[in-house]
C-alpha cells in the first residue's frame, strides 16, 4: 500500500512539473514544446520502447531457455558473455556505432535498443531455468514425465515469474536509452530533452525527462502486476 | 518382484559404477541397497526405473524386462521417492499426489479420493490437500513424498534415502509409521541408505555393496552375524551385537507372569495369602479385565487396598517393542523392568534388564561359535 503511495506522488510530481513547464509557454527566447509535441514524442518513445522490448523478448527468452537445454550447455558461456558485452559498452556507444552501420532512422534506433535490453531477458531466462531445484525436475521425470510435461507442467509455471522480471528490467532500461535514439535518426521524447541540452534550459530538458521517469515508472509498475498475476500461489508463499 | 541379473554400468568415460550385479527382490519384500556413499547403490537403484541406463545384464520386473516398456510408461508404474523430496511448488499437496494417477489418465474424483486416502495413511489431516509445500515442515514433506510415490498404487516402490534428510526424533517416527503401513500395503520395495540401522531396521533383505559390486545379499541378521567378508564386518562394526538388539522383540525372550496382582484387593489380605519368597517390590497389578495398571512394591505397601499403592505406571509398552528400544526406555525411566502388553494394553510378560543381556550374550556367542 505505502508502495503505491509513493509511486503515485512521485507520478503527480513529475504531472505537476511537465503541466508548470508546458503552461509556461515561453522560457527566456525559447518556446517550450505544446501539450500536442510532448503526446507525439511520448507516443513515439513508447512505440520504440515496446518493439525494441518485444523483439528482445522473442530473441532473448528461446535464447537463454537454449542454453540450459542438455546439448546446448556448450554454449552458455558465448550467450550470455555475449549479452553481457552489449550491456557494457555505454548505450550512447552502442547507438552511435549503429548509425553507420544501418543509416539514420527508427531501425538504427529499434536495433541499438534491443541489444541493450537483451541481457537482462537472456540472463533472467537462463537463470529462471537453472535455479529450479534440480529434485524436483529429478522427481517429475522419476515419475513419468516426457521432456515436454516437464517443460509445460514444471520448468514454465516455475521459470514465469523471473523471466517477467528481466523483460520488466530491460523495458525500464529501454524507456531511459531509448532518449538517446533521436541522435540516430529515430524520435522520442530525448527530442525534447535534448534540445533542452542543446538550449541549455533546465526546464526544457524537464519537460522532456519527467513524461520519460514517468514512462518508466507506469511501464514498470504496469509489468510488476503481471509478474505477481504470472506467479503461482504456491511459490509466492513466505514462511 | 524384481530380478536384476549381472547387470552392469560402465559411464561414458570409462568408470565401472556397478558392476556384475545380480540379486532378486520378492513380492512384498523391502530389499535395502546398503553402502558406503559412491559405492553404486544410487545407481542400481536408477537402473530399475531407467534414470539410468543399463551397460549389461538386464532388469526384470514382475517378469517384465524392463526395456519393453517406454520409459515414462515404466516410470509411471513404479513409486519413485528421493531424499530431497522435490514436490512442486506450485501445486498443492493434493494435485502433487496426484501427479502419477493424472498422467496415468485417471478420472479426477478417484484422483481426489486416494489423494485424500493416502494423506490419512502418512497421518497428515485432511485439510492439508489443499496447501502449498512451502506451507509444511520438512517432516509433512517427506511424508507427502512417500504419499506421492504411492499415488497411483504401483507394486514397486523405489526410495532414495527417503527419510535422509530430517531431524533423528522425525526419521524414527517416519520409519516406525512407514514400517507399520508395509505392513498392510506389502509393496515391493527397494530402499537406498548408507546408515546401517536403518538397514537393519526396515529391511527384509539388505544388499551391501561396495565399488560397484555386491558383496553380500543377505537378511540383516546374517549381515550382522554371518558377515560373508571382512569388508562387511568391519562396514556392520564391532557393536553389531547392540545392532542385532533392533533384530529382537520384546515378546520374544520375555518372560512369564509368575504373579500377578488384582488392584481390588487389601495389602494385608494379598500379604497374608503369598509365601514370605513371594513378597517382593516389584509385582505387577492388574484390573479385572487384564489390563495393566501399574507395579506394588509389597516390601514398602502398608494397608488399604492395592490400588492406593500402584506405582510406575508408565513403565510399559507393547510386547512388539523392540530390544534396543525397550533398553532405551530403561534407561531413560531408570527402571530395570518393563510390563509388556498386548494391543489392548493387557499384561502379557516381563522384560527385566537381565532377558536384554541374555540376548546379546546368546546374539555373541552365536556368532563366535561360526
């Protein structure tokens, strides 16, 4: 309960700032940006954000559930070191080496995010899989379980709830470099951000990055509640 | 029945885990796989439901080699518990006992009612079939474990160190209740454990082995006193007499009421019909019915009736006992005599300190004759 409490101050707040920001109309010699920018620039942060996720999860989640499958343990190590580099270099790095690569434009944009996002879903993947105790995959297949009852019936209701989690992780990350995405040729609410970068008008850069924390925060909280809903009772009791 | 005939199993790297295996389970027979850890009774015990794959020999069971069968079909029909338990989180304690019964395609109340029929017989309440695994102490798990296994009432039984994993005080009482439900349900079972009382105590026959191979197939009793080898001697160790003392029941070497007393009657009347020899401090007493009720000790006891005197009246206990059992609740109640009852608590003999060491002297000298 407290927990909402503080999400949805912390929500008002950022309300409050974009709505002070938006009403002011003009900051020194520049225009702040109108209600109907901030709506196409967050409608097109958000369009990026969900694609790059969505793809990232197609990729990620067979990916790092691969790797724990008996045949494919050899490569565990590539996979995941892989994901793991993607992650290291500095997500500005990773954009602007996609530039070159693929021109100016949305794909440019699409193609950086989803390999910065991938590691948290590979990773979570693989260890949703690993971390099931391995008595209880001992016991199902003593008992008579095929392969594919043991992946329905026990590794999926028990590996759910942590591969939401890295799909949460990687969607919140995508919302903050997704404002990096206008360098390449994409759009987003970092066209808002930046020009207040460029201006170098503090409030102009917050009309861009509160809608964006509060882009975070929704999504983030919007995936909580699926995860706790994709949870079974039985895991989610303490004692 | 299971029949293994020379079975080996040599590993991919060239390891010879078990090696010319050969040894028969009989109906209704619990055979303990016994050995120290590594020695290959693990995966013998795998090899019968196929977790691990024969090198040579073959495994019959109810006549039926093993690899005619698919191996989820095989599964399916042999009970299988392991000393993690492993039970599925995400189930509920019914649905977990269940699993076997629904993968074998029976309909869901005759499901429901054997879950809830086992519940009764591993003597967890009815209301727990709807609780989660994480809800149960580590002694409710493994009985549900054993429940499980015997969800969709197989004849065989597997078990891996079933009650490994629990405090000594819950293994005790999960071995006698398990033993006691043997008893009616007569599965045939093979039941792996390092822990030669454990041994002793549930098996029927115990095969000990030792790198891989067989040493000694035999009834715990020749195990502990016809070891075959000196590996096996010195496995049992130099207390097998006081081991051989779970071998042996009260009933069998107590002895004789010679006197017993009817609480209803006065001190001075019972004094007055005994011998002086007779008058002793520990007779017991008894109601009309039989049952027992406590021991006088007529040397002390001064007017009233018999009854106003009883004293230790605890100290009894059923004629099943077993010797070393009985020798701990001796000990522990500083009492060197033991009334021993029937099922319905009436007096049946004595068990004084003196009959437990006769026994382990007969058990020794027994064994120094061979």
């Amino acid at each position: 309960m407290s927990r909402k409490v503080v999400i949805l101050t912390f929500l008002a707040v950022l309300l409050a700032i974009t709505v002070w920001v938006t009403g002011k109309g003009k900051i020194g010699v520049y225009t702040t940006f109108s209600w109907e920018q901030i709506m196409v620039c967050s409608w097109q942060h958000l369009k990026m954000v969900v694609v790059a996720v969505v793809i990232g999860t197609l990729i990620g989640v067979p990916l790092g559930v691969l790797v724990t499958r008996p045949g494919f343990t050899g490569l565990t190590i590539p996979v995941i070191g892989g994901a793991n580099i993607g992650q290291t270099i500095p997500s500005l790095a990773v954009i602007a080496i996609m530039a070159p690569i693929l021109g100016f434009g949305f794909q440019s944009a699409i193609v950086a995010l989803v390999i910065y996002g991938l590691l948290p879903i590979v990773r979570n993947s693989y260890t949703s899989i690993k971390n099931i105790d391995p008595a209880i995959i001992e016991a199902a297949k003593g008992m008579g379980m095929s392969r594919g009852q043991i992946a329905r019936r026990i590794e999926l209701p028990l590996a759910r709830p942590v591969i939401m989690t890295g799909i949460r992780v990687s969607t919140v990350i995508s919302v903050g470099t997704a404002e990096l995405a206008v360098l390449v040729g994409g759009a987003g609410l970092g066209k808002i951000t930046l020009t207040g970068v460029f201006a170098r008008e503090t409030l102009i850069i917050l009309q861009g990055a509160a809608p964006t924390a509060a882009m975070a925060i929704i999504l983030g909280y919007i995936l909580e509640t699926v995860e706790d809903w994709m949870t079974p009772r039985g895991v989610k009791i303490e004692r | 029945m299971i029949e293994l005939e020379n079975v080996s199993k040599i590993f991919q790297d060239g390891t010879v885990a078990v090696q010319d295996v050969s040894f028969q389970v009989e109906e209704g027979e619990l055979c303990v796989l016994l050995g120290p850890s590594g020695c290959g009774k693990t995966t013998t015990m795998k090899m019968i439901n196929r977790l691990v794959s024969i090198s040579k020999g073959r495994i019959l069971v109810n006549g039926m080699d093993i690899y005619d069968f698919q191996d989820t079909e095989l599964r399916r029909q042999i009970g299988y518990a392991i000393q993690e338990v492993g039970l599925f989180p995400h189930m509920t304690v019914g649905e977990n006992i269940e699993v076997v019964p629904e993968l074998r395609g029976w309909a869901k109340n005759k499901r429901r009612d054997r879950a809830a029929m086992l519940l009764e017989m591993v003597k967890l309440p009815p209301e727990f079939i709807d609780r989660y695994p994480k809800e149960l102490s580590g002694g409710q798990r493994q009985r549900i474990g054993v429940a499980r296994a015997l969800g969709a009432d197989p004849e065989v039984l597997l078990m891996d160190e079933p009650f490994g994993a629990i405090d000594p005080i819950t293994r005790v009482d999960l071995q006698n209740e398990f033993l006691k439900i043997q008893q009616d349900i007569r599965k045939t079972i093979v039941f792996v454990t390092h822990d030669i009382y454990e041994a002793i105590k549930m098996g029927d026959k115990i095969a000990l082995m030792n790198r891989g191979e067989l040493v000694q197939f035999d009834t715990p009793f020749n195990i502990l006193f016809q070891p075959s080898d000196s590996f096996v001697s010195s496995f049992v160790g130099r207390d097998r007499a006081l081991k051989g003392l779970q071998l042996i029941k009260g009933k069998e070497v107590m002895r004789e009421v010679e006197l017993s007393i009817g609480a209803s009657e006065t001190v001075e009347e019972l004094k007055g019909r005994l011998s002086p020899d007779q008058i002793r401090d520990e007779l017991p007493v008894v109601g009309k019915d039989g049952k027992f009720l406590g021991f006088i000790d007529l040397n002390k006891a001064q007017g009233g009736k018999v009854q106003d005197h009883l004293t230790h009246t605890e100290a009894a206990s059923n004629m099943d006992i077993v010797l070393d059992e009985a020798l701990s609740v001796m000990l522990s109640g500083e009492r060197n005599v033991l009334a021993l009852l029937d099922h319905e608590s009436r007096l049946q003999g004595l068990l004084a300190f003196s009959d437990i060491q006769r026994a382990l002297s007969e058990a020794d000298q027994w064994r120094d004759s061979l």
